[in-house]
C-alpha cells in the first residue's frame, strides 16, 4: 500500500464525519501504529473502540454542555 492510500484510509478511520475533526477517546499514538501498519504490512491492524456513531453522539452532547456553561443556561 502507497503512503497516499494508507493516509487516506487513515483520515477516513480516525475522523468525525460531521466535521472532519479526530475522533475523541483516539491517541495519537493509536492513530501512527495504525498508518504504519497499513503501509508495511498493507493491511488494516485491528483497532477496538466503541462505535463511532456512539462517540459522534457523545461529542455532539460535550459541545451542548460546553455552550450550556458559556451561556449561563
């Protein structure tokens, strides 16, 4: 696998789909063990994590909170 198509396949797994930003509860060392496995083994490591619908409905309820207290609500 190239370094463009593991970096790719990297992005698509460890971003949020609604912004485009890393995925919380992901370390950056999880992420590079992950692009580095890709490229010299050509082949996806398992990564165990919850359900990234589940995490993108917890930091949807982190920013309501987070404007909660800048607001006074």
């Amino acid at each position: 696998m190239t370094r463009a198509e593991a970096l790719k396949k990297t992005r698509e797994r460890f971003t949020n789909l609604l912004d485009g930003k890393v995925l919380p509860h992901v370390g950056i060392t999880e992420i590079i063990l992950y692009y580095e496995t890709l490229v010299a083994k050509n082949v996806a490591p398992t990564v165990s994590r919850s359900s990234g619908i589940l995490d993108n409905f917890r930091e949807e309820q982190a920013k309501e909170y987070e404007q909660e207290n800048e607001y006074g609500f």
